[in-house]
C-alpha cells in the first residue's frame, strides 16, 4: 500500500512545498496524537494556513507556545524523518511568530466593486464565471442577465428572460445600469444589467460578476465608475488574430448552441471585439489568455482576494 | 424522480466487531434479510449494486459485482461503486438512474466493509484515501486529524465550548440503546466523552465513529411497489482537499444536494419528521445540521441542548451504530424508512458524506400509509 512515507511521494509534496515558501496566517490547526505509519511516533501538529500569495497549504507546525488561530508562520525546511530505507526526507515546517495577522481573512467586504469577465463569444467567460462563482461562493455571486431573447437550449441558467415590451421599460424607468441591443439579420437580442441585483448582492457583502461585453461594459463603467470594476479581458489562446479566431469557431461549433448563420455572424463580431481589446485598453485591469482553466481561475481568485483586504 | 420507485426489501447485520465473518458472509447476511422482506422472489432482481472503499486495500477482493452476484441463483448483472464514506448512498443514486433509465425494474443495493481484518495503522492509512493522497497526506494528517482542523475552526468561529460537543455523542449512545443493529448499545455521559482520549487535538475517541464490520441491503423497484417512495436522490460535490476550500466550517456539497433533493421531492425543512445524518465526527453532525437549513451557522448544537419534534440520528448514528464504511449510506435509508414506518409520518431524510463533504448524497423518502394498503 502506498503510505505519505514513500520517498516518491514526500519529494513530491516538497517540490510544492518549495515552489511556495511563504510566511503565512494559520487558520485552523490540530495535534496528531497517533501519525501514521511512517512518522515518528509522536503527537504531531499540523496547521491549515493561508499564505500571503492567498493559496492554503496543510504542514507541520514548530514552536513551543500552544498556537493560536490568526496567528503568523514563516516556513522552514526541516529534516521531517529517515525512512526505513534510510533516506533522509525533507519538508516545510511553519514556525509559529509571536504576531498575529491583522486582518480576520474570513470576513470579506466588497462594497462597491463589481468584477468583470469580457471576452468574444466561445472565449470560456461563462465557464470561468460559473467555477469562479462556485470556488468563492461565499464571496461572489453572478448577476443574472436580463434580456428579451427566448431562451435556448444550451443556456447555462445565467439568464432572466423578459418580453421585448418588459425590457423597453425596465429600460425606460431607469432600473437597468447598462444595456445594449444587438439588431442582426439571424436574431434580435437585448441584454442589461437589474440595477436592484447589483445592488442587492453589495448588500450580502458578495462581490457582484458579471459575464459581459464591451458595449455592457462600457455602460457599467459609465454608471458605477471605471474605478468600482475589477475588469478582465479573456483572449482564446493562438499567437495570430486568425489562430485565436479558429479556436473560437471550434469552441462554438463544440458547444452547439448556436445555428451556423449566428456562428458566422458572432465570428464577425468576435474580430471586432479582439480589435477592442487595443483600441480600450483603458477598460481592462487584467488580460488573461484562456489557455488553461486552471491558471486562469487562480489568477482572478487571488485578485479578488486582493481586492477584500483593500 | 421520473419514476416511482419503491423500497421494498431492507436488511442488514449488526455493525460490530466480527472476527468470524468475511465480507462475503456479511454481504450475505444483509442481501437475505433484505430479499426475505421484499414482497418479491430474488429472481425478480435484474441488477445488483455494490458498494464498498476499503476491500481490495484491506480485505484483498476486489470484483465485489461477482461476489454479490455469485449470491443468487440467477447471477444477475452487477457493478461496484465507490465514493469514500458516500459510497452506499452513491449506490443507491446509482441505482435510482438505473431504474428512471428503465435498464432495470428491480434492483438490489449491498453496502459492505470488513474493517477489523487489518491493523489499526493500515485502516488509518486506507481510510486517508478519502482525502486528497497529494495535498492532505504527506503532511502526516489521518483523517481524525482533518476534521480535528474542522472542530477547532468551528469552535473558534462560533465558540462552541467542550462541555457543548460533548452532547451530540451522548445523545448519539443514548439513541443506540434502542437500536438492535447498533454496535455500541451502552449510555455515555457527556463528562466520559470529554474525559476519553485526545485522537486529533480537539476530538477525543468519543467524538469518533468506530471501526466496525458491517453490511445492509435493500431492494428498489419500479415494478412492485411499496408504501415507501424514493422522492428524492441528489449528489453533489466539492473540491476533494480542504486547502482548496474558502471555508471549512460549512460544506457546500451538503448545502447543494439539500436544496435539489426538497427542490425533488418538493417539501420543506419542516416537513422532514426524522433525519439520519452523517455524524463521522462529532462536530460534522453539527454542521450537517446548519448547511441543510435546520439550524442558523453556529446554532446546530440547539438539536442536542433540547429535545426535538424532529429525530436526529434515532439509530444511534455512525457514532454509536458503528460506521462500516459503504455500508452507512444504504443502512441510513433503512433506519429512516423505519422511523417512518413506526411514527406513520410522511418524510424523513437520509444525508451521508465522504471524505471532509467532498461528495454528498441525500436522499428523501416519502412515506404514503394507505396509499399501497
């Protein structure tokens, strides 16, 4: 059986380990009174700790004073064992400081912000909102869509449909922030933003997300301020124009939600949208290549964590 | 659920400490009773579901679809599921897909685990597969030690006191008496929960399920039908580390799966008349309570402080009826379906866990008296 003793699988963990060698606040912590086969047969404390780059990693504590959650570590290599055969193995201990970190990381506070994911059509917007949403629930919600289209198949629940009449006087009476109507030869479509959902997601103490493009995002910025937008660009991977613009055409052909006349038509816009990527520069805090979810997802996570403590 | 699905057959062993059993003789045990309950042959069964975590680690089986199958006569079709502590309600989502699709009409689900045919230091080792074996592991945590990191956040955040957790595992022992099946059948008082063994700094042994040998089964059918409707079946899932959490004192796959399973079987909290939840740890039952809507963040201690209208784990939970690992989920079905049988009322609730909530599965059962009669 595999045990956290094999030497292939503590290297492992200290090449991350080290990757990361950062001071950090502990969040939780408990004391092992019986570790597992492989380690000294001691009790054993182990923290979980948020380190200063936002990610949490789980390591052995050192230090003599019974440690205390909100409490700084600063990491240190440490000869953790010899293994039965005889190899020396390594890893990361937190030693416990005599400070406490200053601000609680668990309550976040986001009065005022809205984050922003801008992007041509099959980029992944949708699919970052939604797992973004979904890691930081506790602090982030998507602001649904308003629009006077008929739903599809293939919708993501991200939208709050309403008759073209509706949608004229949400528009009209002022409680819409932003709006646009894209008239086109294959559909007719409108879509804004519920000033009232904003509003009521600053009232959770949630930062609002909202899945938009540059004529919304524009009206975002105009209403609220460009300051109050933490805004992401996401550009499809490819080095030219074309590469990126062949990536979006599989991604939509892939996805099926849109008829062939609405690919080509979105194709034309997504090439003006890239262009606006130049020409509006100023609208964009951050742009990310959505080459790998992953790396994307972290990026924006650690902004937005960010973005709380501010 | 797209279909009427009925339990109609429920059995299973005493959890315990059996060294004279196998997991096959386990596994047998439980499929009987349940078939000799049913108002049905066991030539009626056209699938078998099993599941099971540990047996090829532990008991060195694997191909646990043909033990089960090799049971009857007809060697029906049969597959293994596996999902840590999740592993037995998982089986019986499995099998609710299998008959809403119409693969099968009746179906037997085994849960089963022979855990005390390994050492200590090995079962810690194999149950630590339920974390993450990359980020939670190399550090030397077990998995008393996650969930000591859950109970000492929580009581941090909430200022849960000692003398407080100390209720829920008396309560837990105190509910077992009653329960033929349970493995611990003894009182507990809250000052010998607080004064045994620290395992994970601040659970103690009593705040611990047990290591335990056990099996339970029951029969699902769409073609005969029984007072007892499967309303709902919900699974969902979180990331499998605790790093990778923003908090560790809710659990969002509790929360998901609770709001789609009412969503189901379209009732409210206050409908549920009994709930059998996960209790692997004393503090988990606390916030198992708070993430499916019967309690405020902090406040689940309230269902131990008081008596109740509604009942928490009446069987003892995996506390004191003991925790054969995939057998749990499939045993919590058929302790509520007990419940709802002997109380006549309508609904009651079955929500089981694995590793630190990174699958959860709830399951409604809907109780209708003279509907069948």
């Amino acid at each position: 059986m595999r045990t956290p003793d094999s030497p292939a699988v503590a290297a492992r963990s200290l090449t991350r380990q080290k990757a990361r060698l950062l001071p950090g606040t502990l969040l939780s912590f408990t004391t092992v009174t019986h570790p597992p086969k492989g380690f000294p047969d001691r009790p054993r404390q182990i923290g979980l700790i948020e380190l200063t780059d936002g990610h949490r990693v789980l390591g052995a504590l050192s230090g003599s004073a019974e440690p205390k959650i909100g409490q700084v570590v600063i990491p240190r290599m440490h000869l953790s064992r010899v293994n039965a055969e005889g190899l020396r193995l390594y890893e990361v201990v937190y030693e416990l400081t005599e400070r406490m970190a200053e601000t609680a990381s668990e309550t976040k506070e986001f009065p005022g912000y809205i984050l922003a994911l801008t992007g041509p059509s099959g980029v992944g917007k949708t699919t970052v909102s939604l797992l973004l949403t979904k890691m930081l629930s506790d602090f982030t919600t998507k602001v649904p869509i308003v629009t006077s289209r008929t739903p599809k198949e293939g919708d993501d629940q991200e939208y709050d449909y309403v008759s073209t009449r509706e949608f004229e006087r949400l528009e009209k009476s002022g409680a819409l922030v932003a709006w646009t109507h894209l008239p086109s030869e294959s559909e007719q479509r409108s879509y804004g933003y519920r000033k009232n959902d904003i509003e009521a997601i600053w009232e959770q103490g949630k930062l609002p997300v909202v899945v938009t493009e540059m004529q919304l995002l524009q009206g975002l910025a105009g209403h609220f301020g460009r300051r109050s937008i933490l805004s992401f660009g996401l550009l499809p991977p490819g080095a030219s124009k074309r590469a990126m613009l062949s990536h979006l055409l599989h991604r939509m052909r892939a996805r099926g939600r849109e008829t062939d006349a609405q690919i080509e038509e979105r194709l034309l816009n997504a090439q003006a949208d890239l262009d606006y990527f130049t020409r509006a520069a100023h609208l964009f805090d951050h742009i990310l290549v959505n080459e790998d979810l992953d790396s994307v997802l972290k990026v924006i996570k650690g902004h937005v964590l960010e973005l709380s403590k501010a | 659920m797209q279909k009427d699905i009925s339990l109609i057959g429920i059995g299973q062993t005493k959890f315990g400490e059996w060294w004279g059993k196998s997991l096959f003789t386990l596994i047998e045990e439980a499929v009987d009773s349940a078939i000799l309950s049913a108002p049905c042959s066991a030539l009626d069964i056209d699938f078998i579901i099993v599941a099971n975590m540990l047996a090829e680690s532990v008991n060195g089986q694997a191909h646990l679809g043909a033990v089960a199958s090799s049971l009857l006569p007809h060697h029906p079709p049969a597959l293994r599921v596996e999902a840590a502590c999740a592993s037995g309600s998982i089986a019986v989502h499995t099998a609710c897909a299998l008959l809403e699709s119409g693969r099968a009409e009746t179906v037997l689900v085994v849960g089963a685990e022979k855990m005390t045919d390994a050492s200590g230091d090995e079962i810690t080792t194999a149950l630590m597969g339920a974390a993450d074996s990359e980020k939670d592991a190399p550090c030397g945590l077990t998995f008393p030690g996650l969930f000591g990191l859950v109970a000492r956040r929580y009581m941090h955040e909430f200022g849960l006191s000692r003398s407080q957790l100390n209720l829920v595992s008396a309560r837990h022992h105190l509910n077992a008496l009653k329960n033929p099946f349970a493995q611990f059948r003894q009182e507990m008082t809250p000052e010998q929960i607080g004064a045994s063994a620290l395992v994970a700094d601040p659970l103690r042994l009593l705040d611990c399920s047990p290591i335990s040998d056990g099996a339970a089964a029951c029969i699902l059918s769409t073609k005969h039908h029984s007072p007892m409707r499967i309303a709902a079946s919900q699974t969902s899932t979180d990331a499998l580390s605790i790093a990778d959490r923003p908090v560790l004192t809710s659990f969002s796959a509790t929360k998901d799966s609770m709001q789609r399973a009412l969503d189901e079987a379209d009732c409210a909290t206050s409908d549920i008349a009994h709930v059998e939840l996960h209790d692997c740890f004393s503090v988990a039952a606390l916030i198992a309570l708070e993430d499916m809507g019967f309690a405020e963040s902090g406040e689940g201690i309230r269902w131990y402080e008081q008596n109740t209208p509604m009942t928490v784990n009446a069987s003892g939970g995996l506390k004191a009826c003991g925790h054969p690992v995939a057998a749990t989920g499939i045993k919590q079905i058929i302790d509520v379906s007990k419940q709802l049988q002997a109380s006549g009322k309508r609904y009651g609730l079955a929500h089981n866990f694995g590793g630190v909530g990174a699958t959860c599965c709830v399951h409604i059962l809907q109780h209708s008296p003279h509907a069948h009669a």
